[in-house]
C-alpha cells in the first residue's frame, strides 16, 4: 500500500546576490566579462553584464576592438538594473571618453558599491583605454567608486606617481583618493619580491601581502580581482575584509593558472573546485 504524497508546489530557492560587470569582451576568454563571470559564479554570486566593446583577443594580445554604441550600454544598464536589481558593481574597459561619461552617469545615482578597475592597457601591453579618456576616468568615474584598483602602470597614467617600492604606495594611493573615491587599491605586483597591495581610505591602512608565484600564466587578474571584490561586497562583507578575502582568491588563481594558446595563458576561476 503506498501513500500519495501531495504536491507541495515547487522548493523555494534562494536568490544569489546579483553582481553586473560593465567591461569589454575577451573572446579568448581569460579576461573581460568572461573573467568577470567566472569569477563572480566561483564566489556565489549571479554576474550579469553591460557589454561596451568586443575584443578579438588570444594569449598573444588585441587583435582588434570594436566600441559598442553609447545606447546599446545605457540599454543594457537599464534593462538589468531596472528589472533584475544590482548588489554590486564593477566597471573594466571603458575604452573611450564618451563611454566613461555614460557609465558614470549611470552609476551617479546607483545605491549599490561599485568597484571601478581603471583598465588601461592588456596583459600584452595593448591600449584598452583612449589617452584623451583619462580625465573623464578622473573626474567623472572615479568619484562614483566605492573601491578604485589601479596597479602601478594605472597609477601613473592617472596621477604621473611612479610607484618603483613599497615606500611610494601611500603616496600612490593618496593621489589616487584625491579624485574621489571612498577606497583606494593600488596593486603592487610589478614590484620585486611578495605581491604587495595598499587599500586605504585615507584614514586606515591596510597592507596585504601573498607569496608570488612562478607562474607567467597570469591574464585576467586585475579583472578577476575587482570582480571578486564586488562579489564579496555584495554578500555583505566590508571593504577591508571583501578585498582580503578578493586577494586571497586572486592568488589561488594565479597559481593555478595554465597555458592556453602560444603566450600567456589565464588564472584558474574555479582552482578551488578543483
């Protein structure tokens, strides 16, 4: 004799906190908003993304990019916020000046943080952001960052500080925090010996520190790092403790990364899983 059991309807399941990238295409898949997404899955988050250019792009470099029109990004921003909502936000190649003002724009009145990674050049050395956009990344994107990630190529571009030890780093993050944002993240790794980062807000400083791995395989880890920020920031944690828990995963990945292609291959998203 069995028992029907009633249809109960179906499980409730719970929502994931929402995480947008507003980036550019990687088609090799090791950086952009390809990185974006797999790092935002790994951490327990569901990224979604505002496209503003497509790349075509390998272990080798840019082979070209091609900047979506402004009301495609402004269309896509509001078709996700409006609809779905957002819990973070973070921003990686915006190209072109009139980009950087949309986006800006569109983060103005945004009630969630936002991570702005000010990407300037690739892995490669190849231009992802025009030199007569840079003071619209100044004075328009950054004062709308909760957490800014520049490294030290960024920095200079962005404040002419040259960061050559440890000692310029405050300096660095000083300039940087001028523009506006709440916290500022100058990356160290171009510097000899541990990979060293400052995040400061002026009022408190906050060294991090990891071994440096021996590994060349290493595309997509500014985009990698800020997307795992925005991700912890969106489970709730405080910016101090979002960026620890982002570098200590960042640095998983970097020493999981393998060779793809004939140069520099990826970090590992998912070497926790594996």
């Amino acid at each position: 004799m069995t028992t029907d059991t009633p249809d109960a309807g179906p499980v409730p399941t719970a929502v994931p906190p929402r995480v947008l990238t507003v980036a550019g295409s990687d088609s090799g898949g090791g950086a952009g908003i390809q990185a974006d997404l797999k790092a935002m899955l790994a951490l327990g988050t569901h990224g979604m993304s505002v496209l503003t250019a497509v790349t075509a792009q390998n272990s080798l470099g840019v082979q070209g990019a091609w900047e979506l029109p402004l009301e495609a990004i402004r269309t896509q921003f509001r078709s996700v916020v409006d609809d779905i909502g957002v819990q973070a936000v973070k921003t990686g190649m915006l190209a072109s000046p009139a980009i950087v003002e949309t986006v800006a724009s569109l983060l103005a009145d945004l009630n969630a943080p936002v991570i702005v990674d000010p990407v300037g050049v690739s892995k490669h050395g190849d231009a992802l952001l025009a030199a007569d956009a840079l003071d619209a990344v100044r004075t328009k994107l950054l004062p709308v960052a909760t957490v800014a990630t520049p490294n030290l190529d960024e920095v200079a571009q962005l404040t002419g500080v040259r960061v050559t030890s440890e000692a310029d780093m405050p300096r660095a993050a000083a300039a940087i925090l001028e523009f506006g944002p709440r916290w500022a993240l100058v990356k160290g790794g171009h510097l000899r010996g541990d990979a060293v980062d400052l995040l400061t807000d002026g009022a408190e400083e906050h060294w991090l520190r990891s071994p440096r791995h021996d590994n060349r395989h290493t595309h997509g880890t500014g985009c990698t790092l800020a997307s795992a920020i925005a991700a912890h920031l969106a489970h709730g944690m405080p910016v101090p403790e979002a960026v620890a828990a982002a570098k200590e995963y960042v640095t998983g990945a970097i020493r999981a990364g393998f060779p793809l292609g004939a140069g520099i291959g990826p970090v590992d998203h998912a070497w926790r899983w594996r």
